[in-house]
C-alpha cells in the first residue's frame, strides 16, 4: 500500500498532515499525531506544555573575572606569599574554572634564581598555590633580566559558589636572600560550570 493512497478506514498518518518542507510529526496524546511546523532560522527545538515548541536559544552566559596590578614589588620569600598590593578576582563558579596568569619577573642580579607565580583559591574553596600550577623564570646567569611569562591552567575539584583567585609569589634559589620583582601581574577566571 503506497502512503498517499490510504483509504478511508486505514488509521495509518495521512501525508496532508505536512504543509510544508521541514514540518514534523510528534503525538499530542496516545495515537493522536499533529504535525509542528518548520521553526524560523535559528530557532532551537525544545519542550513547552509537554509538546516540541520552537523558541530562540538561550543566551550562553559565563561568569568571569579579572585582576590587574602594574606596579614592581618584590619578594624575597621562597614560599608562595602576597605582595603589598594583592591581586585577586572573586567569581561565582561551579565545580571547574579556567585560570589564566600573567607576570613579568625578575630578579636584583643573582645567578641561579627562578621566580615564580602561582594563584590560590579561597571562599567557597579553598586551594593552595602550587609550583604544578606556576609560571616561572629562570635566571642562570647573575644578571637583572626581566621575562613576561603567562599561562592558562583548568582547575577541577572547586566547591561551587563565590571563589576568590589570588595570585602568589615566590623567589627561589640564588643562595637565598635573592629579591624577585613582578610587575604587570593579571588573573583572569572564566567559569566552566559543574
């Protein structure tokens, strides 16, 4: 039996139920067919009332944030510490966050020192900075080179709420006594959800 030639008692879909090309067929209740006719451009298919409805998309939102400091200050701790003006940027954010930090580092003219930037977590998490998730120079040579060095890093495991992502700082090796500099430091946090 060909679809278009039903007869008169056959309970099979009719093809006039579709007007036009793209036109689809759902069920309003138990052996009850209607047809929902094609969306406009860029309208996504969802569930209204319990039945397929077109809508506009919702709008994608991201919560971020982002910290900057400009000024030279130094450390001369070799564990992770503030410097006198923090920088920080509190997001409300799910389970994962991206975290990307920025410095120019540097050191007062002593061989063999690596400095380093790192970001701990504090708020609804609490995390510590570590060298794992650090952007570091390295200077070989007893010399006042200053590197800008930057990097972007995923952190899973947060407690989801109002996180506040601050930067750390510390100077390492050189004999100790070595003063890192850091200057032009961000953070930036973008939300990945849960």
């Amino acid at each position: 039996m060909s679809i278009g030639r039903l007869g008169a008692g056959d309970t099979a879909i009719q093809p006039t139920i579709f007007d036009a090309a793209g036109d689809m067929l759902y069920a309003t209740a138990a052996d009850t067919p209607a047809r929902l006719a094609i969306g406009s451009s860029a309208q996504v298919l969802t569930v209204s009332g319990g039945v397929p409805a077109w809508a506009a998309p919702a709008a994608a939102s991201f919560n971020t944030g982002y910290g900057y400091t400009s000024s030279s200050q130094t450390t001369t701790s070799t564990s992770y510490v503030d410097l006198a003006t923090v920088t920080s940027v509190t997001v409300t954010t799910g389970t994962k966050a991206l975290v990307a930090i920025k410095s120019l580092m540097g050191n007062n003219g002593v061989a063999n020192v690596w400095e380093h930037t790192s970001f701990a977590v504090s708020g609804a998490s609490s995390v510590a900075a570590a060298d794992e998730r650090s952007i570091s120079a390295y200077h070989q040579a007893a010399n006042n080179n200053i590197v800008e060095v930057g990097a972007a890093f995923v952190l899973t495991g947060l407690t989801a709420g109002s996180n506040t992502f601050t930067l750390k700082h510390s100077a390492q090796g050189g004999g100790g006594g070595t003063t890192a500099y850091f200057e032009r430091r961000s953070i930036s946090v973008v939300d990945l959800g849960s």
